[in-house]
C-alpha cells in the first residue's frame, strides 16, 4: 500500500493517543498496551514503506512526522 506523508502523521497521531490511554489511570492496562503496540507497529511499517518508495532516509521521515504531531505549527 502506498503511503503519504499525511497517512504517516494519522498513524502517528494514533499511536501517540494510543500511549496516552495506555498511561491513563482508568483503563484496562494491557488491552490499552496492546492498542498501543498495534498502532507503534503500524506506524514503523508505514513510515519504512514511504521511506523505501520515496528515497528518502527513514530516519528522517520518521522524525518529520513525529515533529509534525508533537510540535504542530501554528499556521494550521
């Protein structure tokens, strides 16, 4: 499946909501885990697929796209 930059950024944005249930007091711990995991996984699987069809440094792509999560600008 091709990815785009944006996919990458949902993916991220899901993961980093998934961390946060997983940290939440009132929650189911390891089903919250396991979302967590699930939603990490997926997101490293989509970056290493844009990264390779792009020709672009996974590294960095992936750094692109937490940036784009945890620091939004304020231009949106």
């Amino acid at each position: 499946m091709a990815h785009t930059f944006e996919d990458l950024v949902t993916l991220e944005r899901t993961a980093e909501d998934a961390h946060a249930r997983y940290l939440a007091a009132d929650t189911d711990r390891e089903t919250a885990r396991s979302a967590w995991v699930e939603a990490a996984a997926a997101f490293q699987q989509a970056v290493t697929e844009y990264a390779e069809a792009e020709g672009k440094v996974r590294y960095e792509v992936e750094m692109a796209a937490k940036a784009t999560v945890r620091h939004p600008s304020d231009d949106s």
